[in-house]
C-alpha cells in the first residue's frame, strides 16, 4: 500500500468518525493513531489537499517550459511534433519521446496537485456557473493544455443538452461526433446509449 494511499484512507476513517459524531481524542483510540495526527486530518475539508504533487527529475526539457505552456495556452492543439521543432530552434537537444513524456506528466503547466479523477469528472458534469471559482479556474487551465480534455468538455456539455430537451433526433450525430473525437475511453457508454430501450423509445429517436 502507498503512502498516499494509507493517508487517503485514515482521512475518510477521521472524517466518517467525526460525521458519527465521534470527538477528536475517541478518533484517537479507535483509529491508533496520535490526537495531533487526528487534528490534521480534521482540519483538511478534502482529502485532495493532502496529496503532494510528484517529484521529477531535472530533464532536458525544464529550460522550455514556460515556452511550452504559453504554446499550449494560445494553442491547445499545437501537435507535439511541431513543439518539438520549435523546441529544436531553440536549442533543445533531447528527444521526441522526451518532449512527449513531459507534456503527458503535465510537467510545463504550473505546479498544483491534479485533481483524481473521480474529482475531475463531477467539474465536467457540472455547469461551469455552479463550480466555485477555484474549481473553475483549476478546470480552465486544464482544458487550456488539454485538447482531448477539451473535447471530451464539450461532447459532455452536447449530451447534457440533448437529454436536458430530449432532442433524440441528435442522439445518433453526437454518437458519430464522440467516434470522430477518437475518444476510446467513452466507447463502453455510446454502446450503451445505444442499447438503452428508454432512449429507444424516444418518438424522434431515428
């Protein structure tokens, strides 16, 4: 078991105690663990704020990447191989695989804590409008250095629409737009919106 892992799992135990109910030192004995250690898990309101962000290794790319973040941030879907010539005009001497590497690790964005993933889907799957302003934030900058996530962001925000109106007749174009977006992950849900039999029976379905 990981660190991260083991301080995940004290912060729900601390936390499900104190919703009982339960006073800080009884966490204490019941968990065994220290009564400052209890304290600070209690005075996190979200166990995202307790993870630390991983530690890289200086590398080739680090002298770019303030250039990589505001080609990424003026241009979301800059392909990486034109980065990379850039980066070579630049004087950069290490590899493509590198390059690719360091973006995927998000490495050229500023440093902060990613958000899990099941954090980062309730952000799309709620209205812009209703996320507080941090989350907003956070979520702007990672579309902004994100294409796929950005897709991903308004296909979501497509399908809200469409069930929010019950627009059936559009059911089938998004499907066909989630497939041209190349987003594989989201295969397993149009199988089954297309085999939901409550959709099916949507008068302007087909």
């Amino acid at each position: 078991m990981t660190r991260e892992t083991t301080t995940l799992q004290r912060w729900h135990a601390v936390h499900n105690l104190l919703s009982q109910g339960v006073g800080l030192l009884d966490c204490s004995r019941r968990l065994g663990l220290g009564l400052n250690t209890v304290k600070r898990y209690a005075r996190v309101p979200e166990p995202d704020r307790l993870r630390r962000p991983p530690q890289y290794r200086a590398c080739l790319v680090d002298p770019y990447r303030d250039h990589l973040r505001t080609r990424r941030a003026t241009e979301p879907g800059v392909p990486v191989a034109h980065l990379f010539a850039e980066l070579k005009t630049l004087g950069y001497t290490g590899s493509l695989n590198l390059l690719h590497k360091y973006l995927n690790q998000g490495r050229h964005v500023r440093d902060r804590i990613l958000p899990l993933p099941r954090r980062l889907t309730s952000w799309l799957m709620t209205r812009p409008a209703d996320l507080p302003d941090q989350q907003r934030t956070h979520l702007d900058e990672l579309l902004a250095v994100c294409p796929e996530l950005t897709a991903l962001a308004q296909l979501v925000h497509e399908f809200a629409q469409i069930m929010a109106n019950r627009r059936g007749a559009e059911i089938d174009r998004w499907v066909e737009h989630v497939r041209k977006a190349g987003l594989a992950e989201l295969e397993p849900f149009l199988t089954g919106v297309d085999q939901d039999p409550a959709l099916q029976q949507w008068p302007d379905r087909r």
